[in-house]
C-alpha cells in the first residue's frame, strides 16, 4: 500500500505518460501498479479489467479509477481517474485552439510522430506480458485467438464477442476450480441505489441547465445531448464508436468536416489521455464554428468531458463493490476467466491496429466476406519502423526509461521530419 500523496503522484505520472490507446494505457497501468508497486494482485488487476472492459466508456480511465478506488476510496478513484484524463484533456484543449488558430503545424504532428512509434515498443511489450499471465491453457489460448480473429477479420460487435466467452465459461465448468472458490455477499443495496441516485444527479443537471439557459436548438444543448447518449453506447472502447461519432458529426450535424474529423483523430491518437478525447476536438470546433470565438470553443470541449467521463465514474462507483461478489461466485467467475483470454485477442487486436496506423500511412477496412483491416502498401513508413527499432533498444535493452524513451523519440521525429529535409535539400 502506497500514501494518498504517493498515489497522486503515481496518477499523475500515469496521466501525462498515457499514450497508445488502451493497449498503450492498459500496458502503463499494469507496470506502474503491478511491476513495480505491486499494489494489487494479478488477479485482481485482471478481475478489474474484465468489468471495465464490460462497461461503456473507456476502460483504461474506468480500470485506472477502480484502482484508485481500491486502494483509497471514493478520493482515490476520483484523483485516478481525473488525473488519467486532465493531461490529455489539456494538451488537446492547447492543440485544439492552435487548429483552430492556424491549422495543421508541422513540428506538432512531427513531435507525436516520434511519439507513437516509442508507444508502439510498449504495447508490444505488454501485450506479451499480459498474455503470458493471463493465458493458462491452451483453452484459453483458442478463445483468445477466436475473439481477435472476430474483431479483427470480422468486426464482430465486441460486446457479442465478450458476451460469448462469458457464457461460455459460465457453462463449461471446471468442478475443481470451483470448489475452491468461496461464495461472496452482495453488497447492500441501498447503499448502491444511494450512490447511483447522487451520480445520476451529478451527470444530468448540467445537462438541464444548458438546456434550459440556452433552449434545446442551441450548440450547447445539442453537444450535451449527444456527448450524454454517447457515453451510454460507447461499449468497446473509443474504436467502437469512432465510425458512429464521425458518421454523425460529419453528416447529421455538419459540425465538422470529414478530414477535420481525421485531424481530431490523429491529436487523439498521439496525445495522453483515452482516444475518445477525440470528443473533447469535436466540441470544440463544434462550438467555435457556431460562436466564433475560441471562448465557446473551451465550452464546448467541457461539455465533452462532463458529459462523458462523469458516467464513468458513476459505472465504477456503482459497480467496483460488485468485483469481489463476481469473483466469489462460483459460475460467475468461470465466465470472467473466459472474459480475460478473450480480452488478451481484444488487446491484441487494438495493438495490431495501432501498429498499422504507425507503420502505414493510410489503413481501411476490406470491404467483404472478410473486413479485415489493411494498410495501402505504398504508404509503407519506413522511417517509424527504424525509430521504433531505436526505441526498443532504448526501453527494453539499456532500459533508458519511459520518459527518457518518449523525450528521445520526440526529439527523433522532429529532427527526421524537419531538420532532415532541410539538410538534404
């Protein structure tokens, strides 16, 4: 056990390190809580990730707050999960209003260009590690494989896929296992309808205020509506629902144009903090281009993070005191075992996914019997292959350290994509 001053400490250093998308952050998480402080068990680690992964909303934030929550209280998981998302939430708030200012700039996206190809050596590494603890058998080892196949090959809803190693585990039985497993009691339940009646509250009364400031057509009121009835269906993580966002955002609303949407995704990408910060863009622009002034922009990126982040607190407040009771019941932890192989295949897929989008320039979807992400071979980028390369030396051979690794892979990208063609040309 670490002191509350110590922990935030620990959460802010998660926060501004928390690149990658949720294999990145899941991998972060994992060192800093489990190598290195061994704060919680591997079990418990993996228990807490298979309920995030269950819930809406991203599940690196919610897993972060659910530690947080375990070692300190409910002032655990608030200062975890803030700080999980303030940095990120931040740095997007500058890049947004620099967008909005001036454009694309070069030494920004040649910064993050650096940035993720260190990322894509720590998801790697993770990804093993994960795997490794998680995987028991060769059992576990064909649901992993199927539920990536699924996602990956299919893009099969990822909620079906979970769903399906959870019912199956709950049925195939493994008798010897289960006699060893000690039924726990449910926590009482007023105390959970208390809880989920405050955070209730705290989610939708802003979202009544604006509309009754500003009336139900105006740019405040229509982000708040959406960003409200996003949350709610974002199962999956952010590239669950990136298709349904920008599909509305661009056509349904006209907030944004298609390659805006494209930009906001590529600062989401790059930055700290869950990928659905891609939102916080959204609103942004959104607000600013119905205002005209950088001021609604800010606004309309708070509505974003109210509206989103504040139910996932109430999921984890709600829902953390249920973990122990679902690892305690007998056929209920069967099927959370089945859950994390196939979380290992969903992982996988998100790091394969990343890796694509690092490595090539442009990655799509085939279109067909078999969906399967596919980068243009053309857009092969050689040179994020080759600083990847100098950041696995660097992380994982002279263990150089993570802010060390990224600082010296930022510095590489903007050398490489600035400085490098001027001393050529």
């Amino acid at each position: 056990m670490i002191s509350f001053i110590e922990a935030r400490k620990m959460w802010l250093h998660v926060g501004l390190l928390s690149f990658g998308g949720p294999a990145g952050q899941i991998a972060m998480l994992h060192k800093e809580v489990i190598d290195q402080r061994q704060l919680i068990s591997e079990k418990e680690f993996l228990s807490a990730l298979n309920f995030c992964m269950l819930l809406p909303g991203p599940e690196a934030m919610q897993l972060a707050t659910y530690i947080g929550w375990k070692l300190h209280g409910l002032k655990g998981g608030l200062v975890a999960g803030l700080l999980f998302v303030l940095p990120g939430a931040v740095t997007l708030y500058v890049l947004s209003a620099l967008y909005v200012l001036f454009g694309k700039l070069p030494v920004v996206e040649a910064l993050f260009w650096g940035v993720k190809s260190a990322v894509l050596v720590v998801v790697i590494e993770a990804l093993l590690r994960v795997s490794k603890r998680a995987l028991k058998g060769r059992l576990d080892y064909a649901i992993a494989g199927l539920a990536f196949v699924a996602l990956f090959c299919f893009a099969l809803p990822f909620p079906l896929v979970v769903a399906a190693a959870g019912l199956f585990g709950f049925f195939w039985l493994d008798r010897n296992k289960l006699q060893s497993l000690s039924s726990t009691p449910l926590p009482p339940t007023m105390d959970t309808l208390k809880r989920l009646g405050v955070w209730l509250v705290v989610w939708f009364s802003p979202l009544l205020l604006i509309v009754a400031s500003f009336g139900r057509d105006h740019v405040y009121s229509q982000l708040a509506w959406f960003f409200s009835k996003l949350a709610i269906v974002t199962f999956g993580g952010a590239y669950a629902v990136l298709s349904y966002m920008g599909q509305d955002v661009v056509e349904a609303h006209h907030w944004l144009s298609a390659p805006q949407m494209m930009d906001g995704l590529g600062l989401a990408e790059t930055t700290p903090g869950p990928l659905i910060l891609v939102g916080q863009f959204v609103g942004f622009l959104a607000a600013n281009k119905a205002q005209g002034d950088l001021l609604s922009g800010f606004v309309g990126g708070a509505i974003f993070l109210w509206m989103t982040f504040v139910p996932c607190f109430l999921w984890i407040f709600v829902g953390a005191p249920y973990v122990e009771y679902l690892q305690g019941n007998a056929q209920i932890s069967q099927a959370l075992a089945k859950i994390t192989a196939a979380v290992v295949g969903v992982i996988l897929n998100l790091s394969l996914w990343f890796g694509l989008h690092v490595l090539f320039g442009d990655v799509q979807r085939l279109q067909g019997l078999v969906p399967m992400w596919w980068p243009t071979l053309s857009g092969f980028d050689g040179a994020a292959l080759v600083l990847a390369i100098v950041a696995g030396f660097a992380l994982l051979r002279f263990h150089l350290g993570m802010v060390k690794t990224l600082a010296l892979s930022a510095t590489l990208g903007i050398v490489w994509k600035l400085a490098l063609p001027h001393l050529i040309g």
